[in-house]
C-alpha cells in the first residue's frame, strides 16, 4: 500500500495529550494518531452508510405507506431471542 503524508495542526495541549497516550502504549505519536484518524474514519463511513439506509427506509414509507407494528416487531423479536429460525414477515 502506498503512503501520503498529510500535515495537520493541533494545539499544544492535544499533542501533549497524544505524546502521553503513546508514550503510554510505547508507541510513536504516529502511530497513534494514524490509529485515530483509521478509527474515526471508519465510525463515520458507518454512519453514513447507515444514514443513507434510514434515508432511502424513510422514502419507502413515504411511498409505500408500509410499516411493522411494535406488537409485531416484538413477537419477532421474541422469536428470534429464543434462537428460533425466523424470517421477517411482518
């Protein structure tokens, strides 16, 4: 995998914060900031991914006029909780 680097300013007391935290792990200030950055990244692709899922979910309430009810929902929950092989049927 090929490598950029990237330059990003922080104030003194968050690089004095990231030095303890790696100093702590015995690891380079680095390492530990490419692992945050790696993290964050990942947390918010999530995110997105998830917001876009509710989006177009949304949209086909709106179009459809389908929904499950809670009394529903929680039979088939309680289905699933007892290890019963279920599918979503409404």
């Amino acid at each position: 995998m090929s490598t950029t680097t990237i330059g990003i300013k922080v104030d003194s007391a968050l690089a004095e914060r990231l030095r303890a935290v790696a100093d702590t792990m015995d690891r380079a200030p680095h390492w530990v900031a490419r692992r945050a950055l790696e993290q964050f990244n990942e947390r918010e692709e999530q995110r997105i991914t998830m917001r876009a899922a509710d989006l177009e979910r949304w949209e086909r309430y709106v179009t459809t006029g389908e929904s499950v009810s809670t009394e529903d929902a929680e039979a088939w929950l309680l289905r699933v909780a007892r290890g019963e092989d279920v599918s979503w049927g409404g």
